[in-house]
C-alpha cells in the first residue's frame, strides 16, 4: 500500500468551553485519550486540536459545554506601499 493512500485526512478544529468555570479534567482526559486526536495548543478556555473529522464529530456529540469549530486560516493583506509609476 502507498503512502499516500493510508494518510488520514487530519484537519485543525477549536474547541471552546462555554459553560461558566474552567474546563472539567474529564472532558479534557477524553479528549486527551481520544484516537486520532492530537491537542496542539491550549489556553484556559479553548484547545487546538487536530484530528481525523469523524473522530472530531464523535467529540462533539460527547461534549455538550463545547463549541468546536474549524480551523479558518486568513491570510494578512500585503500593505506595503508601491510606486505606481516609474521615477523618472
């Protein structure tokens, strides 16, 4: 089998916790725990994770406190200035 043909497709995804209190140890030792689920970053109220999209959607339906929502990567305007005709 190819290398190519068994790469799972992983995608980045936030999960937020919007109940009131920091986040329960035991949604986050599910999440920890959970296959295909890699926790990349963490602040006090949300996680960067990636993972396989199925395993992720299975977490949703876990974790009712959570808000998880795909990863948007928004490029940053170039601003810098330019001449619009040559100096002469």
């Amino acid at each position: 089998m190819d290398f190519r043909e068994s790469k799972i497709s992983m995608s980045r995804y936030i999960l937020r916790y919007k109940a009131p209190g920091t986040k329960p140890q035991q949604d986050l030792l599910r999440i920890r725990e959970a296959a295909g689920v890699k926790i990349l970053d963490e602040s006090p109220r949300m996680l960067l994770v990636e993972g396989d999209d199925e395993k992720i959607k299975g977490l949703r339906n876990d974790l009712s406190d959570w808000l998880v929502t795909p990863e948007v990567q928004i490029s940053v305007p170039d601003t810098r200035y330019r001449i619009k005709r040559p100096i002469e």
